[in-house]
C-alpha cells in the first residue's frame, strides 16, 4: 500500500459523448453538447473541482475534436479550475499548433492550461490528417520530443522523419506557465510509464475495467524509472481517469448511468469485436474495488480514498456523461461531486495521512 501526504486534485473528464439515448433513440446534436460542455466547465469551477478535462476524438458519436476551443469558451467565465485536454492525440497532431492552441488557452484563463498528450484509443485521426498507422509509435516519440522542446524554448531547432524540419524558428504565444504542463497518458503500457517516469512528466492511467489496484504494478515502474533517470519522487504526479455517475442514491445512479453506459460501449464494441456490454458487467465494476465509480457521495468517496491508498495518486479524473445522458443529469452529478463527494474524501484522507 502506497501513502502520499501530496495534496489530491479531483476533477471532471469527458469526450462529449452524443451516442443516441436507449431511451428514445434520439442523439444529442454537436451544437448542443458543445455548448453544454461550457455550462459544465462553468458549474464545476463553482462547486469547488480542480480541473476539467475534454478528450479529442474525430469520430460521429463524439463532439469533441477541437478541445482546446471548448475550453477557452469558458476560461473567461471560470476562475480556479485548470482546463486540460483528456486526451491529445499527439500521434496524428502538429505539435506547433498543439502547443500555440494551448499557449493561447493559458493565456486566456492565466495560468490554468494543461496537456494531455496519448496515443488515443482511436483511429479515425489519422487517415484524416494523412498518417500512417505503421508510424504509430514513431510517431508520438518524434511529437513528443518537439513539444517539449517547444515549451522549454521560444526558437527552436529540431529535425525528424515525419515532420519537416524547424530551423531556429520562434513559437508564439509563449504560455503564462513555464512550463506549459504536459501529461503523459496512458491505457495501460509498461512502456508509456517508463517514458514518463525517464521524462519526470506526471502521468494518467486510463481505469476503464478491471480493478484499479491492478495499476500499481505500473505506478510503481513509472515511480522507478523517474528515480533511476534522476527526478525527485517527492514532485511525481500520478492520475487516473474512470467512468463514473453521483446521484442521490446507489439505486438512483446506476439506474442512470447503466443504459447509457451500455448504449456506447455496445457501440464501439461493434466495431472491436467485444461481448456485450451487460448488467453483471456493470455491477461488477460498481463494487467497492471496481473501476465504476456510480453511486451515492458517501460511496464515490469511499471508493476514491481506496484509490488513493493504492496507487499514490495525485489526482482523480472522473469521467462524466458516458454515452448520452441529459444535461440536467449531468450537472447534477457534477454538483454533487464537488459539493459531497470531494469535501468527505479531503477530510477523510487529512484523517488518515495526518493534514487535518
């Protein structure tokens, strides 16, 4: 069992999910899950969230292709909550215009922009701006190392094989941030937590199954490679992202979230060749040590402080909106989250780790 005394960041994540509901059969348009992702980042930053994170993805069921965008629409209108992609897809991205959008974003919510930079667990992007899935990984190493070499310099040089060459070019705007925050996320890979680990980049897990506690093999990999490579232990960062529903009740929250939950994943199951999503499949991974993080405020938190005593994390993403699900079910869940669930996990963990 790992314990930290590092402060817990606790946030929102979503893909904008418009998967048509179970329940009528009708999606949600774009336009329309667009702009209620602003009055979610609004109200999370109101109920006292640390951050709110939209991932990229460039496929039908999805509103989400431009993060970045949706982000800055609400920076104006938000004060505290750091806005970060959830995830980018370096792979198939132009790093320049990655770190301009989200150098632009900092700029407009002073100081609170963030990266996630992963491969994705889709593919769609990259047909679609004219990549290879054979450079796959080479891909995402070549994005990476010139991000980084952006945000730590204003001209930069640098030479690749996929990319055409920078010669000692400037890169505007330069963040407020310095450095820009870039996280390394990842499903799952050996190799993703030591890349992190050797960069001294904080690093997100993706829990979308099984159980969470079986991720410490990886945190702990990550924690050495960072060690072996030279960073202090002490300033690691580790969060996990996982789906998840607050409703008044335990009943009341998986009545909820189940036929949305099971509607997308049968969805991309389709495609992936995977078994039915079903009610057992969901209960399971309602339990205590599931990844399903469904039920009444006592019990999210529960199951948040048990994550936090496994893997030592810093922070905790939990992954709204999971198929579609009405706006105002939505901001309910978000209220609840900040307003129950993240006071009764602070006290509870400043009982335990001694910061009360």
């Amino acid at each position: 069992m790992t314990e930290r005394t590092t402060p817990m960041e606790i946030g929102i994540s979503t893909f904008l999910e418009t998967t048509p509901n179970p329940a009528t059969g009708k999606g949600m348009s774009h336009a329309e899950r667009l702009r209620n992702a602003v009055e979610e980042i609004v109200l999370a930053d109101q109920v006292g969230l640390d951050v709110y994170g939209i991932g990229e993805h460039h496929r039908i069921d999805f509103a989400a292709s431009a993060p970045a965008i949706i982000l800055a629409a609400a920076a104006p209108m938000t004060k505290n909550i750091r806005l970060t992609s959830a995830v980018t897809v370096l792979s198939s991205a132009d790093p320049v215009r990655v770190f301009q959008d989200f150098a632009t974003l900092d700029g407009i919510s002073n100081g609170r922009a963030e990266i996630m930079a992963g491969r994705g667990s889709f593919i769609e992007s990259f047909p679609l701006f004219g990549h290879s899935l054979d450079h796959y990984d080479e891909l995402f190493e070549e994005n990476l190392e010139l991000l980084l070499a952006l945000r730590e310099s204003e001209k930069v040089t640098w030479r690749g094989g996929h990319r055409p060459a920078i010669e000692n070019l400037g890169v505007y705007p330069r963040p407020v941030q310095d450095p820009l925050p870039v996280w390394i996320a990842t499903g799952g890979s050996p190799e993703s937590a030591i890349r992190a680990g050797v960069l001294g980049l904080p690093v997100v897990f993706a829990i979308i199954g099984g159980m969470p506690e079986r991720f410490a093999p990886l945190v702990n990999l990550y924690k050495r490679a960072a060690k072996e490579a030279g960073h202090d232990p002490s300033k690691l960062q580790i969060a996990t992202h996982s789906h998840g529903y607050i409703g008044d009740t335990n009943e009341q929250a998986a009545e909820k979230l189940f036929p949305a939950m099971m509607a997308q994943f049968n969805t991309i199951g389709r495609e992936r060749g995977w078994a039915p999503y079903t009610r057992a499949t969901f209960d399971d991974a309602a339990s205590l040590r599931g990844s399903l993080y469904v039920g009444d405020p006592e019990y999210v938190a529960e199951k948040i402080v048990l994550l936090r005593q496994n893997l030592g994390l810093t922070r905790f993403f939990l992954h709204a909106n999971a198929g579609t699900m009405t706006h105002q079910e939505v901001l309910r869940s978000i209220e609840l989250f900040g307003t129950k669930v993240v006071p009764i996990v602070r006290k509870e963990l400043a009982r335990m780790e001694g910061t009360e």
